[in-house]
C-alpha cells in the first residue's frame, strides 16, 4: 500500500502536465526526466563514506 502511494506521489506531477490543455513537450519531457533522476538517485545511490556498513543478510550464519 505505501509503495503504491509513493508512486502516485512520484507519477503526480507528469499527470498533471499531461492533462493540462498548455503543457508542453520540454514540460513532459522534463517531469518524464524528474521521475529518472529520482530512481536513479533511490536504486543507484553511491553509498556514503560516512555510512556505516550494513550486515550482509545472504552471509549471515543462522
């Protein structure tokens, strides 16, 4: 459920230049760009050199 809002959230502001009568192309293409940058930055974030180090799970002993 959360996950589906975050999307909504995420998908708002293409849907709103999509639907208006004077949007432009740059204007979606820009809002399409906006959503990239997002997941980019979500699923291939570099880890921070100050972050501490998570436990691998796959590796962990039971």
């Amino acid at each position: 459920m959360a996950f589906h809002e975050v999307c909504e959230l995420l998908l708002a502001r293409m849907l709103i230049c999509a639907t208006a009568r004077y949007a432009t192309r740059d204007e979606l293409e820009e809002a399409k760009h906006e959503i990239i940058r997002t997941l980019e930055n979500v699923l291939f974030r570099p880890e921070r050199k100050d972050a501490q180090p998570q436990p691998d799970k796959v590796s962990e002993a039971p």
